[in-house]
C-alpha cells in the first residue's frame, strides 16, 4: 500500500533563520584605491583589508609596520594588500598549507573577490607562482587591470 504525500511547505533549517544582511550590507563597505586615503578612514581599510586576506584576523595576523606606514601616507593601499599577502602569516597559513591550485582560488579570491573564471586562469596564474613565487603572482593580481577597475 502506498501512503499518499502530505500537503506540507518544503522548508530548510536556514529558513527559519532570518538573514543576518544582505550582498548589498557589503558591498557599501567597498573602499577605493587612493593614493592617500583619508586619515579619519585608515583605520576602517586597514580593518577590511585583514578581514578580506585573513577571514578572522588575530593578533598574530597583524602587521604594524605595514598598518603606521599607511597611516602615515607612506604607501597606498595596494602595496598594504601586497605587504599582507606576502606576509610571512599568510606564507604559512595558506601558501605552505596548500597545494598551488587550492592558492591560486584564495589569492584570487581575496585579490579580485570573486571565484576564478576556469582552469585556464588557475593555470595561467599557478604557473606564475611557479616561476616567479607569491611576490610575483601577488604583483600580477594587484597589477591587473580588473584589481585597479
């Protein structure tokens, strides 16, 4: 004997949650490259910039001289993204603990914030880490047309 379906609503655990924000909570936190941010705003890119490379930054995730030179308008905020993922905590963390496709998916993750578009560019940048190491492949990122857009 068959037992016919009941008429219930399809739900998930998540449903009964309600959304903590939205894509769009933010993407209003975006920052824009200047040459010399404003004072009043450093410590608020500094902030984004150690959530974007490190997810949860600790104490050990800071790089201080890194953070006084911004500050103090002595590089811009794309070379304080290249001294982060150059770091030796990010070496550690991700280059040393991973294979080169696992950190070519994060270096273009926490670069450009979004997913790579295919093998090919996985390829393309794996083999950059392989001849010129991660200074060159960070260089390559940061350098590109689609990170300075």
């Amino acid at each position: 004997m068959v037992l016919p379906l009941l008429p219930t609503p399809i739900r998930t655990q998540n449903a009964l949650v309600p959304p903590v924000g939205s894509v769009a909570d933010e993407s209003d936190r975006r920052w824009s490259e200047g040459r010399h941010p404003q004072k009043d705003s450093v410590n608020e890119v500094i902030e984004q910039a150690y959530r974007q490379v490190f997810f949860h930054p600790l104490k050990h995730d800071r790089q201080p001289l890194l953070g006084v030179r911004l500050r103090e308008g002595g590089i811009p905020s794309r070379d304080f993204m290249r001294g982060l993922l150059t770091s030796e905590r990010f070496r550690d963390g991700y280059q040393n603990a991973n294979t080169h496709v696992r950190l070519v998916d994060q270096l273009i993750r926490k670069t450009r914030g979004r997913q790579p578009h295919g093998v090919r560019e996985r390829i393309a940048l794996s083999i950059r880490v392989a001849d010129s190491g991660l200074p060159g492949a960070v260089d390559a990122l940061l350098n590109s047309q689609e990170y300075l857009d």
